[in-house]
C-alpha cells in the first residue's frame, strides 16, 4: 500500500469510505470542503456502493498537474497507461467523479452497478476508485 | 430606456497560428481592421474593454493603438472573455454616456489541451495530480450520458465535425481549410470516448474587435450597423452539472445556457424560430448538438433527425450552425473565441459572407443572428444581433 493522495480523500480502515460532507441544509457534497468553507459541515462518510451515472476515457496524456504514469522525469507519451473514468451515483448521497477500473469500456452502461475501491496510483501513492460489483465478487472468492 | 446599440465595425486576425506574431500583435490587427470596416480612426474610439486567457493584458494595445488616455477596461472571464467585453461596451453605450465602443478578444495558446490548475477553480491538488483535471473529459462524459438518454449516435457526432471542416474550407478566417470525411472522423484515435480526435476544437490563436456605436452616432456615420438587439451573460444555477466538478448534485439542476437563451429571448421579444443564423459554443461535436437544444432550437433527441437531414447546413433548410466551421475548424483562442461568433454573425446579417452566405429563405431575408458561447467554470454568453 502507498500513501494516500490526500490523507482526508477517504477513511482507514478495512472497509474504507470516501468523506464527503453534510451541510446545514442536509445537502451532501464531495469532497469534504476545507478551510472557512467547512464552517457548519459535518463531515459524511459516503455509500461504498453506487451505479454508473456516465464514463468516458483518457486517451491521451494529461499535462501537469498529472503525476501518473508518463509524467515522471524521462517519461513521455509512450509511458502512458489510458485509464477510464466517470461519474458514480451513490443513492440519496451524491454523484461523484471516479476512476473506474476492473472494467472494459465496452461493458459500461447507464446504471451499472460499481463498489468503491482503493488503487495504486503511481510509485508513491494510492487513490481512490470504483470498480463493477462482479468483478470485486470474484476477486473476493 | 436604455440607447439603442450597433455594431459598426468587425474586424478579424485570421484563426490557426501565426508563427512570430504575438496574441496582442493580432489583437491590435484586428482592431485596425474594425477601425478601417467602420471608416473610424483609434483617437474616435471613447472606451473600451478587452481581453485574453493567455497572452498578456489588452490595455497594453494603446502602445501600438495611441496613447489617447481612453478608459480601457481589461475583461479576464474565461471563455466568455469576449462574451462578456461584448456585454461590457453594449452597456457603456446604452446608458447614454458613450457613442463609441470598443470590444477586443486575442489569444495564443500553446499546443495540447488546455492544463488548468485545480487551485485556480477551488479544487483539490488530488484533482488534478490523478488526471481529472480535463476539460475534454467533461465534454464527453456530459455527451456520453446525453446519447444514452436521448438515442443520439456516434455517426451524429462525426457529421457535425464534417460539416464544421466543411464550412472552415470556404471560410477565410478559419484555421483547418480541408474537408474531413466522415469515414476519418469516426475511425481517428478516440481522444476521450466517445470523442475522436477530429471531434474536438484545439487551444489555437487569433483576434476580434467589433466597434459599437449609438444609433445617433452610427447615423451621423452613415455607417453599416447591424443592431444588437440582446447580450445576456449568466452564472451557473443551483445543482448544475459544468466542467471541473469533483461531484455532482442528485437533484438536477438549471443550466447556464439554457438561462442566457431564455434571458436574450425575452429581452430580444422573438423566439427560436427567428433566428436566420446562429453560432453555438462546439469546443467538441457534442456540444454543439446539446447546445441545439439547450438554445430552444429543437428537443432533446431531436438532433439526431436534424443532422441525418442536413438541417444545420448553410442553405440546409432549417437552421444553418456554426457557418464559419465554429471551433471546430477555427481552433479556439479563449478570449477571441466568442467575439468570433459575433464577428460571423456581423458578416452574415450584412450579406458580405461570400461562399458561405446564408441565404434567405422562402423570401424572408437573413434578419435575426444568434451566439452563444460556454465556458468553465460554468458560465453562458448569448447575443441576438438584428439586421433591420
């Protein structure tokens, strides 16, 4: 395990959950809001199950801030690892913007059912993502 | 009351890149060009407002424009920079306290996507550092569900960037001049799914000054004016769903775009179907055909039909978009970028578009021009211009 990208991203733990707040109005959002806009919010530790709101692809890549793979010094381009990535509905919670993986782009649809993971991220850190039900069942078994 | 305003001059720095040539060098062209189409001088301009995303301050041009010790007001509003330089001059001179105007967008980018930096929009590092930081990503993960929702089809997205390279090869301003068949659009390498490479606008360079007049000052002229009969910018509402968002509400909410048409519709006192010509914000294939319906021109859904039937062609029978190539074929400078659409919207309603001229249709002459620009972190720009 690496370090966490941020350490407030997600709770410890084995069954860790993405924290998200709770404001005064009830509203969830994510993630938890920092500094003077965190007065009156409760910090919300979010549903580990949710259903695929949309997704798309990262075909090339990214230019700084990007630290994933190809943005090391003497990488490039060809050091790049496409990933995919989308918005997750969690139910009466939020929908959140996650990497998704364990997945083929082919087999994402509308609704699809996905649980909250922990990956690896690059040398130094992990981060957070989601990944479809059955393929976390079969990891399991 | 407010004065009636017009637009008495446009000029333009050709789109694409221009090696040795600086944004603001393009911008100070552009201005000449507006000057020269209006039969001003710079000392006649009264104030003025102006702007890029990344190429310097535009109240540095009175170094190269003269130092006439006008007011002149730098505009930094993201892609609605023009949008808003527009709104900016249209109420100087509708308040009653200038007759002339001037509105400036220039930009020079440099190659690839934009990189926004996750602070400057309020977001954590962890955004940007684990690649979410795109604006590419959000166009297509807000298409991707709006074609699930809606039954739009892959073949739709790639006739809209055939027909916006096929409007840019008729278009002297326009960066990218060769037809891009279809069969290439939809096989070239997939950028962000369902966007290809030929689907997305690229960060380019280029100027637009229009020069705006009261109407007592653009009769004294004798000049060429088209009026403006609208601008209305707005902000996100409530619970919408714009680029940069590390979370979105489960309520759904309002959409800028969808406010700014409403708004401009209201104060122009017409209705979608009056429009002859518009310009829509097509950064990507897919916003262009959720901006169809977002502007009021047609249901959601119903893009798919308008596309397959060639309705948004320049004589194509309903609604001719984006008739100089939009972003697509013209790259898109940020500050410039919205000025454009009005600078072609000009060009329309005056009849001096050349090959690409929209046509009057079933005798009704070319009256009404629409605009409409979109830019992070969620705001719209919309402006109805009227050939009287």
């Amino acid at each position: 395990m690496g370090e966490k990208i941020d350490p407030n991203l997600w709770s410890d733990g084995p069954q860790p959950q993405l924290m998200g707040g709770k404001l005064p109005s009830g509203q969830i959002v994510f993630p938890m809001p920092v500094g003077d806009a965190a007065q009156g919010v409760e910090p919300h530790k979010l549903s580990r199950r949710g259903t695929l709101w949309s997704w798309t692809s990262q075909g090339f890549l990214p230019k700084e801030p990007y630290e994933g793979p190809g943005s090391g010094p003497g990488e490039g381009p060809p050091d790049f690892q496409p990933f995919l990535i989308g918005y997750v509905e969690l139910p009466g919670e939020v929908i959140v913007e996650s990497r998704i993986v364990d997945a083929r782009l082919e087999d994402l649809h509308l609704g699809m059912e996905l649980e909250f993971c922990v990956v690896p991220f690059n040398a130094r850190y992990d981060t957070f993502a989601f990944r479809p039900v059955a393929a976390a069942e079969s990891q399991a078994a | 009351m407010s004065e009636n305003v017009y637009i008495i001059g446009a000029g333009i720095h050709p789109f694409g890149r221009t090696d040795g040539r600086s944004g603001r060098e393009q911008g100070v062209y552009a201005v000449r060009e507006a000057l020269g189409d209006a039969g001003l001088e710079w000392p006649d301009i009264e104030c003025a407002y102006g702007g890029s995303a990344a190429a310097g301050n535009a109240d540095i041009m009175v170094n190269e424009l003269g130092l006439t010790s006008l007011p002149f007001t730098n505009v930094a509003n993201g892609c609605a920079t023009g949008g808003s330089a527009l709104a900016a001059s249209q109420q100087a001179i509708a308040s009653g306290m200038y007759d002339l105007a001037l509105a400036v967008g220039f930009d020079k980018h440099p190659r690839g996507a934009f990189n926004a930096k996750p602070a400057d929009y309020g977001l954590p590092e962890w955004y940007g550092q684990t690649g979410m930081m795109l604006t590419t990503q959000f166009f297509a993960l807000k298409i991707q569900r709006y074609m699930q929702l809606h039954g739009i089809s892959r073949t739709t997205l790639g006739r809209v960037a055939e027909k916006a390279f096929r409007n840019g090869t008729i278009t002297p301003h326009a960066w990218r001049r060769s037809p891009v068949d279809l069969d290439t659009i939809m096989n070239a390498p997939m950028i962000n799914d369902p966007l290809t490479k030929y689907m997305f606008c690229s960060p380019a360079e280029g100027a637009v000054a229009l020069i705006l007049a009261s109407e007592k000052k653009m009769r004294e002229l004798g000049a060429d004016g088209v009026k403006i009969r609208a601008v209305s910018v707005k902000t996100r509402p409530p619970n919408s769903f714009e680029v940069f968002q590390a979370s979105i509400s489960i309520e759904e909410g309002g959409k800028p775009t969808v406010l700014a048409s409403k708004a401009a519709f209201e104060k122009a006192g017409i209705g979608p179907e009056d429009i002859s010509v518009a310009q829509l914000q097509d950064t990507e294939s897919g916003a262009e055909i959720m901006h169809m319906a977002e502007n009021g021109f047609c249901k959601d859904g119903e893009q798919e039909e308008w596309l397959a039937n060639g309705w948004t062609e320049i004589g194509g029978g309903k609604l001719p978009v984006n008739t100089d190539g939009g972003c697509l074929a013209c790259g898109e400078p940020i500050g410039a970028s919205g000025l454009r659409q009005v600078y072609e919207n000009v060009t329309q309603l005056r009849g001096r578009a050349g090959e690409r001229q929209v046509p009057e249709k079933n005798g009704r002459k070319v009256r009404f021009g629409y605009s409409h620009v979109y830019g992070a972190p969620g705001l719209s720009g919309v402006a109805i211009l009227e050939r009287e």
